[in-house]
C-alpha cells in the first residue's frame, strides 16, 4: 500500500465541514498509563489486563522488526515468544517514561534479545538449512536504529488503517475503501474514480462526492495516525509531538490534524 503523504496533492473537497475528532480517541489511554500498570502499578488482574493490551499494540512491530533484522523467519518467531514470555514474567522492566518515548524502551530491549540469540548461536553452533542466508551482525548502532525506526514506523501506519477501517464499519461511510482505492490509483482524477467505485460501492457516485469523501478520510486518517503517536509519548507537548512525527517521516501525513490541534 502507498504512504498517505502521495495524495497531499489531489484534488481537495470542497465544502467539506470538519467534524470533531471521533470520541474513542479521547477515551484512550496513555500508553505509559498502561506500560507503568504492566509493570506493577495496580492488583494482579490490572497488570495483567495492562501486559496483554501493550502485547496486542505492539507484539506486530516485535515480530516486523525480528523478522527484519535476523532474516529468519524461524528464529524471529522465536525470539517474538520469548518476548513476549519474559514480558509477562516481569523480566523486561526499566522503562521510563521520563525519556518519554516508548519506542526507545521498546527498541533497548529488542536490541538485547537479538544481542542474546547471536551470543546463543556462537556458543552453539546449528545445522543451517539449505539456503540459509543470515543477516550480518553488526555493530551499527545507527542501522538498527533505522531498520527499527522503519518497522515502528510502518506498524504505526498499519494501525491507522486499521481504525479507518473499524470507523467505516461503525459509520457505513466508505472512507477505508476510497482511500486505499486512491492509494492503488494515483493516476486517476475524481471523475474517473466516480466511474470505476459505483459498482465497487453499489450505487453511483459522482466526482464531487470522491472529492469529499477522500477529503474526510485523510481528515479521519491524519487524526488516528497522529493518535497512535501521541500515545507513544508521556503527555507530550505540540512542539515534542511535531517532533517526533518529523523524525518517523510522518509530519506530512499528520498535517492536516496537526493544523487543527495547533488553533485549538
């Protein structure tokens, strides 16, 4: 799927009124709310109801950044379970949220695992598999910070598309469908679009109602990415969020929630 950032100069709706930003966003929590409760900041059921949503969040990047960085698919999924082993025995703590990224935290303790499973395989040495090509160990501290920083990245982006999804679900408004139709077709204006989504939707559309809705869905789109990052930080300011969101290469896609928070 392409990045979002490829539609910023397509053709805008036109009277298009902004809506607030959807209730469930207020409604979620800080993810260090959650991180320092899985840590042991409330009763056993607390922890562990805290342990099981920061691994259903966050256990894909796990497994993305795994996969990357040891190309096999074996020894990721195994380090990926044995993640999330040590997680829920409570052998992974020491985030703090006084740097206030949770990735930072999240990347230290993958770099050890990885830095663990090639001491491992030194000290016993396996049969490989016919075609087995393994990645270079190395001790680049700023190329697994980029294969991380792109892992975090694209699984940050998965989940926004995800909850466009659940909202086109919700509202039976079709704004996960037309934006990924306007991903896959780059190439066509609002008319030809209008033409081809009638029988994908099962009604006809006109040019000024693609306008419209792909306006409203990078308006949803913006709000949910900029959310997922938001929650990453420990109650960040506007200028520590703009950040962050440069440094990930997401400030492009999250302007438009951006402008918004910044005359709010």
């Amino acid at each position: 799927m392409r990045d979002p950032k490829q539609w910023t100069n397509d053709e805008s709706g036109e009277g298009y009124v902004e809506s607030q930003p959807e209730q469930r966003l207020s409604q979620v929590q800080t993810l260090w709310t959650i991180v320092c409760q899985a840590h042991g900041g409330g009763t056993a059921t607390t922890v562990r109801s805290a342990q099981e949503q920061l691994l259903d969040r966050y256990l894909a990047v796990v497994r993305r950044y795994l996969l990357g960085a040891l190309r096999d698919a074996d020894a990721a999924e195994d380090l990926t379970q044995e993640f999330s082993l040590r997680f829920l025995r409570g052998e992974l703590k020491g985030a703090d949220r006084q740097r206030g990224r949770f990735r930072d935290y999240l990347k230290g303790t993958l770099f050890h695992l990885i830095g663990d499973f090639h001491r491992r395989r030194k000290r016993t040495p396996l049969p490989l598999a016919e075609g087995y090509e393994p990645a270079a160990e190395t001790d680049d501290v700023s190329a697994q910070d980029q294969q991380f920083l792109e892992s975090w990245r694209a699984e940050l982006l998965s989940r926004a598309w995800q909850t466009l999804a659940e909202l086109q679900a919700e509202t039976r408004r079709p704004f996960h469908q037309v934006l990924q139709f306007r991903a896959a077709n780059l190439e066509l204006r609002s008319a030809d679009m209008a033409e081809q989504l009638g029988p994908v939707l099962g009604h006809s559309v006109n040019a000024a109602w693609v306008r419209q809705t792909l306006h409203r869905a990078r308006e949803k789109f913006a709000e949910f990415l900029l959310e997922e990052v938001r929650q990453t930080l420990d109650e960040p300011t506007f200028e520590q969020l703009e950040d962050e969101l440069v440094l990930l290469g997401l400030h492009s896609y999250c302007q438009p929630a951006l402008e918004t928070r910044r005359t709010t």
